[in-house]
C-alpha cells in the first residue's frame, strides 16, 4: 500500500521565528504514529533553524541546483542539503519552470543528482490553463514525466514522488474537481507502468496539488490514485495544514 504523504510548501514566505514555530505547531497536533507521512519545504534559509528544531517532521528544500559545485552564485548543492540532514526536495515546481525557465531537461538533471545524494524528489507536473482548454492536458503532462524522468532505474522511480499540479489551480482558489484530478493520476500511473513496470506504477506515490484545503481534501483524497497532497497557502497555518492531515487520515487509514 501506498503511505500517504501530506508535503507543505511554504514558498517564500515566513520568518525565522514563524518557521520554526509553524513545524512544532503541525507536530504537536499530530499523534505518536500518524499513519501519514507529512513533509515541510521552508525557505532555504531556515531550513537549518526548522531541521535543528527537531520536531520529528520530514524537512526538505523547495528547489536545488544539480551541479555538485564551483561558480553558481546565489545557488544551493544537494551535498549542502544533505549536510543539513534535509530529507527532500521539490523539483520543477510550476513556478520555477514558468518564472523561471526552468526546463524539463533541468528538472531531469537535477532529480538524478537528488537521488544520488539519498534525498527524495518531489518531482512536480502540471499544464496550464489553455493547455486543458486545447485538451492538450495528458499529452503536456506525460511529456513532462517522459523528459524529468528519463533515466531512472525503477528503484530510483519508486524513490521518488510525482506531484500533478494544473497550473491554472495553484494560488487561484479554483481547485480541480477530484474526477479531474484522478483523470491526470491514473494516465501517470499507465503511464509509469508502461515505463517501468506495473510494480513500480503501484508504488509510486502521486500527490495533487492545487488549492487544496482542509474543506476539498477528502474528496481529493477519496480518489483511487491521489496519494497525498503537495499544500501551498493552507500551509502556511497549522490549523489548516492539520485539516487536510486529518482528512487524509480519514480516507486512507480507516
Ligand atoms: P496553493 O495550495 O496555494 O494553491 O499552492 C499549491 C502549490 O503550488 C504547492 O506546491
């Protein structure tokens, strides 16, 4: 079975202070064994401050660069994530690929060297709004999958999480309906069991992402095929982010 992950991206907001007390906050409201796995993204400069707090939640970073060094001003190595004892990384989050160019090839690049380094890619996909309204949706979206993750041995693929994320449903409050969603995860599912096999497509896990709230993720989460949830906004406040763990818990783990 497939365990599932609720992963918060707090993008670039918070403070040191708000960070950290964020993390013990979710902690606190989560019992001894949650039965869910649940993941913080905080800003890159207080990943340290949130990893050292110890609260016993998975802590990872929301983008890497995937040379090992040298002359990359203002970027971050996986060797210094892993230094930090992060334990993942988003990968192609919309944002990067759309503000800032980030290619599928890159994201490709960097999701080989995360893996190397033993941290768990989130590896993001997603079309925008003309793309689904030119019923071009599955053809961007595997296209994504097919360029970010050519190379992966299947163990590598079990090692890592794909989060379908429509652009058009990021930070807009317009969410996909569950049966839009599970449409896009189970052609990823096809789609990695094609590739891989039908054991890795069972294992793989597929979080949406996308407005999701403490109020639309059970639905979300009563789909066959979603796994989980990669969270922005409703991140951001514990009481929220446990909404949507509980209601997770509520569909997954009867
Ligand atoms: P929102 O939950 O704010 O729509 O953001 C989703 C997202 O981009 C998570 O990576």
């Amino acid at each position: 079975m497939r365990r599932p992950l609720i992963a918060g991206n707090w993008k670039m907001n918070l403070s040191r202070t708000q960070c950290v007390a964020l993390a013990r906050q979710i902690a606190s409201g989560l019992s001894d064994s949650p039965a869910v796995d649940v993941a913080v993204f905080p800003p890159a400069v207080y990943l340290d401050a949130v990893i050292t707090a110890n609260t016993g939640l998975k802590v990872g970073a929301q983008n890497v660069n995937e040379n090992a060094d040298g002359a990359f001003t203002g970027e971050v190595s996986c060797s210094m994530l892993q230094d930090l004892h992060a334990s993942a990384v988003i990968l192609g989050h919309s944002e990067r690929r759309n503000l800032m160019g980030e290619t599928s090839e890159q994201v490709n690049r960097k999701i080989l060297a995360a893996l190397k380094a033993g941290l768990t890619p989130i590896v993001c996909v997603g079309e925008l709004l003309e793309q689904r309204q030119a019923g071009q949706t599955d053809q961007v979206v595997l296209e994504q999958c097919r360029i970010s993750l050519a190379g992966l041995s299947a163990e590598q693929m079990q090692q890592t999480v794909i989060a379908y994320e429509p652009v058009w449903a990021i930070g807009t409050g317009q969410v996909a309906t569950p049966a839009q969603a599970e449409e896009v995860h189970a052609s990823i599912r096809q789609w990695l069991a094609k590739s891989f096999s039908p054991t890795t497509a069972a294992q793989v896990r597929i979080l949406y992402g996308g407005s999701v709230k403490a109020d639309n993720a059970g639905e979300l989460l009563s789909q066959e095929n979603i796994d989980g949830a990669l969270v922005g906004g409703a991140s951001l406040k514990a009481e929220s982010f446990l909404g949507i763990i509980h209601a997770t818990k509520a569909e997954k783990v009867a």
